[in-house]
C-alpha cells in the first residue's frame, strides 16, 4: 500500500455509488481514512468497510440525506469525533431524472437540486468550516459533468444543478484560497457507472452508440474519475484551484 495519503482523512458523499466506492478504495490503497456518508441503511455499507478496513485503515459511515442541511451538520460532527477533522472532502453525491422540461415534475425537479446543488453546498460548507476552525489547509473536489456546459435536453435538472455546482466550485474556491484548502471541479463525460451503465446493461447498443460518439471512442470507468479526483488531491498540486478538470473523451469539442 502507498503511503502517499497517511493521515489524511476522506470524506465521501454518495460514498456507496461507483464512483463514490472506486474513489474510496483509491485513497484507502494510499493509506487515508475514509468516512462514506450514504441514503443506505448501515447494513448495507458493512462489506464494503471490511473491504477497506483490509487495506489497514480506519473507517466510518453514516446514513446521511446530503439534502438535509442539519443531517449533514451531524455527519461532518460524527467524522470529527470518530476519525478527526477530514481534510479531503469529496461532494459526490447526486441523482438524476431522465424527462425533457415538460416531462419533469416539479418534485423531480426539486429533489435533484436538492441533492445534487444544495447537497453539495451543505457538506462543503459544514466540512470546510471545520477546516478554517482548527486552520488546516485541504482539498475539495466536486463530481461535476460535462453536461454543466452541454446542453442535454432529457436530463434538464441534472444539467442545471450541475452548472450551479460549478459556479459553487469557482466561489468557494476563490474564498478558501487564502487559508490554503484548494477547491476544484471534476467533470466527466460519459461514465460505464451509476444509471448510465444500468442503461447500458440493458440495451448493449445504446452502449456502443455512446461509445462512437466518443471522439477517442472509450467510455469512462469509475476507477478511471477515482483516479483524476486522486491526483487533483495530490499533495503535489499546490496552485490548481478554481479549476475544472474535463475528462470527456472530446465530447465537448463536437458542441
């Protein structure tokens, strides 16, 4: 196992997703501990801490609503007084609804903002506070997409949070810098993860027409965001703020 993130501690959103538990195991591989905040009842985490906890480190998990601000509150509390004050926070988190703007309902509408916007903003805002109070430097990185810049008309909601995602990740950036807690935005394109690859089991075309439309014609794996939102963490990178790191494929460059 590295070294490279020993007394580091990781705190993950949406910590029992793909890309929330490939993310998990990469820092846990590089020696940090890891607190996963999931809708999942305990229950349904305990595989995956063992998995983790045999890498050598400490874990903690919590059934948390990203979008209940005070449950979150409690969380970051929990991880503090169980692990210590975490100092990576990674806003993963996030649900999405497949429904043009006539389609979706105003409910749908509100929860994915809820959890995917709002959701965010209370963990970041509640983990960094942390931070400034006992004036530690860290790192936080937000799961964003492509589609925060490319119009996706069946996923209206998700598009729309993630865009105020990263102007979050652009404000918070720019204010935390002078206390040395470096805020950046992850935004992949098409992800073999989560709903996507559910889709993708089912109708293997669907797969392949992704994949085509991808100039360098490779879909992305969960291991391989785990692995930019490592490296964005790295104690090497000491002036990347602000910034978003767009891992699609070229997708971005047929809009």
């Amino acid at each position: 196992m590295d070294n490279l993130f020993t007394k580091r501690i990781v705190l993950i959103s949406g910590g029992l997703g793909d890309i929330g538990r490939a993310t998990a195991l990469e820092f846990a591989r590089q020696g940090a501990a890891i607190a996963l905040g999931d809708i999942s009842p305990p229950a349904k985490a305990a595989a995956f801490l063992d998995e983790l906890e045999q890498l050598g480190i400490a874990t903690h998990y919590t059934q948390v609503d990203v979008s209940d601000a005070k449950a979150v509150q409690n969380w970051v509390s929990e991880v503090e007084n169980s692990l210590g004050v975490a100092d990576i926070i990674i806003a993963n988190a996030a649900t999405v609804t497949v429904g043009g703007i006539h389609e979706i309902t105003a409910e749908q509408w509100t929860n994915e903002l809820n959890v995917n916007l709002n959701g965010a903003f209370f963990l970041t805002q509640s983990a960094t506070a942390r931070l400034l109070a006992h004036q530690l430097p860290g790192r936080v990185v937000f799961i964003g997409s492509w589609a925060a810049h490319s119009v996706h008309t069946h996923i209206p909601a998700y598009s729309v949070s993630k865009a105020g995602l990263r102007m979050l990740c652009q404000c918070l950036a720019l204010e935390l810098a002078p206390h040395q807690i470096l805020v950046n935005e992850i935004a992949p394109g098409y992800v073999n993860a989560g709903l996507s690859a559910r889709f993708w089991e089912k109708d293997p075309e669907l797969s392949e027409e992704a994949r085509n439309r991808v100039p360098i014609k490779k879909l992305i794996s969960a291991e391989a965001v785990a692995g930019q939102v490592v490296q964005l963490c790295h104690p090497a990178n000491e002036h990347m703020t602000g910034s978003t790191l767009l891992m699609d494929g070229g997708l971005s460059l047929l809009t």
